[in-house]
C-alpha cells in the first residue's frame, strides 16, 4: 500500500501531493506534474529545504 504523502501513477483520477513543511497541496494528472509542482513549491516556499545538505 502507498503512503499518502506519495502519489501513485497506477491511480484513475487525478493525483494529490502534499508539503510536509506546511499546509500546500497540489491536485494533478500525473507523478511528473505533481514532482514539479512540488519541486517548485520547495524552492520558492522553502529554499532551506530544497538544498540539500
């Protein structure tokens, strides 16, 4: 079984992802479009946590 925090290509609608460090969510057709999204959402929100040590 997935984790919720991890979307699931094998899914028939559309594909939900959450930002750990705050209440942002994003609802998409695909992985892609959701790994972007949040990818995008870390380095504008959260810069911190994007760079990785």
């Amino acid at each position: 079984m997935n984790d919720a925090n991890e979307p699931s290509e094998s899914h028939d609608g559309p594909i939900t992802g959450r930002c750990e460090h705050c209440d942002w969510i994003a609802v998409v057709d695909s992985y892609s479009a959701v790994a972007e999204a949040y990818q995008d959402h870390l380095r504008s929100e959260h810069p911190k946590a994007w760079l990785r040590d």
